[in-house]
C-alpha cells in the first residue's frame, strides 16, 4: 500500500470532533461514496478505497445517502437480458 501524506489544518479535526485516525478513514469512505456515486469507480474498489468489506461500504453509503445500486437504465436492461 502506498502511503500519501496531505497536510490538514489542526482545526478541521476539532470541527468534526475526530482525532486524526478516525479523520482520514472517514476521509476515504467519503471521497470513495462520492467517486462511486459519480460512476467513476466501481462499487469493489470503492470498498478497496473505504478500507471496508462490501458490505460495510454499502452500509456506509445510506450515511450519505448514496443509492447502492449505481446503475443506468441501459445497464439495467442490458443485466437483466443476461439473466437466465
């Protein structure tokens, strides 16, 4: 795993009263609900990102209110053709 460090200002800890840990994994589960929602990753690596098992990502996402089924209509249909 690759480690990035970024540089926040002491303050927003105390806004959102977490200590640093507890910061930067809310941190990933959020930008990760967020690049799931906007289609941009899929639902696995969203989790990956999260530091979360599947279904405590899909857990997660009802805090932002992010639908877990991210599927268009074309995607739908073309998955339920594939039904058997």
């Amino acid at each position: 795993m690759r480690t990035v460090p970024i540089q926040l200002p002491e303050t927003v800890f105390s806004a959102l009263r977490k200590n640093p840990e507890e910061f930067i994994q809310e941190m990933r589960i959020a930008a990760a609900a967020k690049w799931y929602e906007l289609g941009e990753i899929s639902q696995a690596k969203a989790a990956e990102i999260a530091g979360l098992s599947r279904a405590e990502f899909i857990n997660a996402l009802s805090r932002y209110q992010v639908d877990f089924m991210q599927y268009t209509a074309q995607e739908l249909a073309e998955e339920l053709t594939n039904v058997d």
